[in-house]
C-alpha cells in the first residue's frame, strides 16, 4: 500500500518538472523576439533622423548604382581581315645539260641578277666540235654523190635507153636521201655545239648552280635554278566565313616581317576552290609587284584584307566589358 501511494507521488512531481521547463523555454524565446523588434525600430529610427547627404545605410535607401550612357550609331565601317603569308617566286625554271660534256667556265655565280639567254655555263667542245666538223664531211660527200646522180639521170634521159633510165633514178633517189639525212645529221650537230653553252631562259635570279669548273655534267642532268622576282606571289589561310566578305572590292596590303612600315599594295590571282581537309580553310594567293627585286622569297608578312565599308551600328569601346571583367580605357580605346 506504501509502495503504491509512494510511486504516485513521484510520478506526479516528474510531470510538475517537466511543465516548468516547457515555460521556461518559452519565456526566453518570447524575450529574444520583442529584444530583436525593439533593436531594428531603433536602428530605423535612427537612420531616419539622420540630415540628408549623410547617407545612409538602410536595407530600402542604398545608394543608386553607378551609371554611364553611350551612343550607339549607324555608320560605315570597313572590316579588315589580317593573315600570315609568305613571299614565293612567280615562275622557278631548272635548268639542265642537254649534252655530256666538262663545265670550262661558269661566268655567273649564286645571287646575281640574270637576263634571258645569259650565259650560266660553258661545256668543252672539243668533242663536240669533233662530231660537228664529221657531220659537215658527211654532208659534203652525200651532196657530191646526189650531184654525180642527177648528171648520170640526165645522161640515161638523152641515151633514150629505158633501162639505164631506171637504174639513174633509182641511184638519183638513193643519193637525194643520204644527202637529206647528212643534213639533218649536220644540224644536229651544229644544235649539240650550241648547247655547250647553258643560257638563262628568262629574266631573274640564279638561286642554283652545281657544277663547277673542271667537273662534268651528263646530259638531262639538272645543274641550277632560276627564278623570276620581278613580280612575286603571297599564299595564306582563311576561314569560310572570312572567304565569303571578299569581293572584288576587297583591298590588299602586305606588311613585310623585314620591313613592317612598308604597305605593299597586291591584287587578288586565286581563291581555292576546295576547303583543306585538315585545316577547313581556303588557300588564298595574291601577287606583288617587285621590279627592283627588294623583296626575296621565303619572307613572312602580315596580309590584310580591307573589305568595301558597309552601314554598321558602331558601339563605343567604353560601353563594352570582357567577359573575365577587363578593364575599359578611358580615352574610349579598346579594353586591355
């Protein structure tokens, strides 16, 4: 019975605790929220109180944000496409020996500035003036006997006797080929003596020349090069999309790496009609005149192509921004 009485009692007292706690917990609460709401009306108050031009820091009256107009317009603009070339020759002519033969001289040398049918080479004629005086002998001796048949074909004629007529014709035929043939052979000849001298086909420059005094040559051996300069030719990529702007009013000028103050003036030769499979762009080839041959092959220049001006809205540079947020010039320049 004690025990029964005893555990009611405690149990009643637990639940008694647990009440007590709960309102504690709520007071607190209720504490912190009127603290917070008396603490903002203050700061607001305050804020409000204070002279205007002071600023101020409320959540509703932040300072107006920072800003600049600009004028877009409308105007013409011409657009310009830049590439990377490089100088080639117009026209490169291999020169090679037509006859076998040892070089005896070489008057020319590397560099130097050739005219058409200059001579780069002599070849020893000594054997070629052999065959040529052999090829005269023969002719001489063919046109003696084709004389001796014509006066035999005259003599069977006035005898009447056809039989000796046609053997005279026979041997008249006979002798009028070897004399043809002995001809032909002497001008072979005289072309062969001729061409132990190796002569520039045209005006420009000897890039090559191998053999040298004293060593032979073989014919259809290639022995230099020539190349003509006084116009040149500029090959360079471009996009589909930058192919498409040029037209027959585009304007070229090269800016030589050796000379970048130097505008050179071009005109357009080619456009390819097939995109590069690796690179997906368009060879392009220009042409540059260069009569006083200052410009060498092999040298790099910047291409710019000046499109005719089209009706544009122009946008000033101070109203534009990076995307990584670069800054703006402020004379209005482009953005570093």
């Amino acid at each position: 019975m004690r025990q029964v009485v005893g555990w009611g009692m405690r149990n009643t007292v637990r639940r008694r605790g647990v009440a007590a706690s709960d309102l504690v917990t709520a007071l607190v609460l209720l504490l912190i929220t009127v603290g917070t709401a008396v603490g903002a009306f203050a700061f607001y108050a305050g804020n409000k109180a204070k002279p205007e031009g002071e600023g101020s820091t409320a959540l509703g009256e932040l300072p107006p944000p920072s800003v600049s107009a600009a004028v877009v317009r409308e105007q013409q603009v011409a657009a310009e496409i830049r590439a990377r070339g490089q100088f080639t020759p117009r026209r490169e002519i291999s020169l090679t020996s037509e006859v076998t033969a040892r070089v005896v001289a070489r008057p020319k040398e590397v560099g130097q500035q050739v005219a058409m049918n200059d001579v780069l080479l002599e070849l020893d004629a000594t054997q070629l003036q052999i065959q040529l005086d052999e090829a005269k002998a023969n002719e001489a001796r063919a046109l003696a006997r084709l004389t001796d048949a014509n006066e035999q074909l005259a003599r069977a004629r006035g005898s009447g006797n056809q039989r000796n007529i046609v053997d005279a014709t026979n041997q008249q035929a006979s002798a009028a080929a070897a004399h043809e043939l002995a001809q032909v052979q002497r001008r072979q000849a005289e072309a062969n003596f001729e061409r132990r001298f190796i002569r520039a086909p045209i005006d420009g420059v000897l890039a090559q020349l191998a053999p040298n005094v004293g060593e032979f040559v073989a014919e259809k051996q290639a022995v230099g090069q020539v190349l003509e300069l006084k116009e040149l030719l500029v090959e360079f990529p471009l996009t589909a999309r930058e192919v498409s702007q040029i037209d027959d009013k585009t304007t070229f000028t090269l800016f030589p790496e050796t000379n970048p103050e130097a505008g050179l003036p071009a005109k357009l030769v080619a456009i390819a009609p097939q995109a590069d499979l690796k690179t997906r762009t368009f060879a392009v080839q220009l042409s540059v005149e260069n009569p006083e041959g200052r410009w060498r092959p092999g040298v790099f220049c910047e291409v710019r192509c000046t499109t005719e001006p089209r009706n544009m809205l122009v946008v000033p540079w101070i109203a534009l921004r990076s995307q990584a947020g670069g800054e703006r010039r402020e004379n209005g320049g482009p953005p570093h």
